[in-house]
C-alpha cells in the first residue's frame, strides 16, 4: 500500500500531520516546540497513561511521531499546530524540505510546502487550487502534478480523487507517507508541543 493509501477511505475526523525530509524523528519534534520533559519513547500502555486524559484536547498539542523512507513525521491527536502557526512550516524546512497536511470536518483540507525556509505553494479548500487563491513563493509549483492527477486547476476541479485525496496524493509524490501500524506500534516516540513563542528554534 502507498505512503498514505490507508488514509483514503478511513473516517477520520482530524488529519493533522507534518512532514520533513531528512531530519530524524526526534529532531523534528525539536523544531516543533516539543516540551523536552514530555519527550520520550513511551510504550502503548505509557502513552495511555501520560495522555489518554487530554489526548484530543486541542490545547493539549499531544503528538507522536516516526518515519517512513526518508521523511520524519509528527501527528497531532487533536491540535492544528502545523496550519495555526503561519511561520512554523518555513522554519521546519531549513536546510531542507517540510510540508503540512490537516483535514478536519468544515471541511477544510490544507496542503503547504516549504522549501529552505520558505513556503512554496500553499493549497486549501476554503480558497480552492485557482492560481489566483494560491499562496508560497512558486504557487504553480504542484500544476504539472495536479493535471495528471485529473484536477483542472484553472476551472477549480479537483478531479476524480476530490480534495482530500488529490492532496494525499501530492504527498505521496513527495515521497512521504505515514504507516498507519506506526500510530499505534508498541513503542512510540511522543511529546507535547509547545506553541509559538515557547517554540524552539
């Protein structure tokens, strides 16, 4: 299965995952903010015990987090960190390459990209993938990728996959990708965020 194709048909009320290319894990929740007395491998059952009171509070910023192929990655149980925060994304991608993916039930589906501490091209449902709604540095930047997929960006289609899945597969094009036994494996590496200004740099 590809990087997300568990995702595609689940009945998930809240996406919101962050991607960065060649950072570990744990260095990724670093420049997140992660609060070092709350960063640590926890087993399931630890995990539960620290977090399963305030698990899906959005204030909460409760997060786990792992790789998959050259890609570190960090899920927010409840908070929208990664689109709340309008410069966290730029600095994620220093030296590198980050993007964000947040879906919630408004519906509202949010795909940014971040190259060397700038945003590249910026995606979501509330404005549409028309060039003129776009934000980022190189807005076209994903078009070649959104017509083959079968959108129409200058009429506003999305094609057959619909938003969601037009931008899971935009992510998968990028080589990231989240496996879903990860989630939930029997060790996991997880924190509480701390947000702007508390951030680390």
């Amino acid at each position: 299965m590809s990087g997300l194709g568990w995702m595609y048909g689940a009945d998930l009320p809240l996406v919101s995952v962050t991607f960065a290319r060649d950072l570990a894990p744990r260095q990724l929740l670093e420049r997140m903010g992660a609060d070092p007395a709350t960063l640590a491998e926890r087993t399931q059952e630890g995990f539960d015990e620290d977090f399963d009171d305030i698990l899906y509070e959005d204030d909460a910023y409760v997060v786990t987090a792992g790789r998959y192929g050259s890609w570190a990655w960090v899920w927010e149980h409840g908070s929208w960190l990664c689109v709340e925060d309008d410069d966290l994304l730029g600095e994620l991608s220093a030296g590198t390459a980050a993007l964000s993916l947040h879906v919630n039930e408004k519906p509202l589906v949010d795909f940014r990209y971040a190259e060397n501490g700038q945003l590249v091209t910026g995606l979501h449902t509330l404005l549409g993938i028309e060039p003129r709604h776009r934000t980022g540095r190189d807005p076209h930047r994903f078009d070649s990728e959104l017509r083959a997929l079968g959108a129409q960006p200058d009429t506003d289609e999305t094609g057959p996959l619909g938003m969601r899945g037009l931008f899971y597969r935009l992510t998968e094009g990028l080589g990231a990708g989240l496996d879903q036994a990860d989630l939930h494996a029997e060790t996991v590496l997880s924190a509480r965020l701390r947000p702007h200004p508390d951030r680390v740099a």
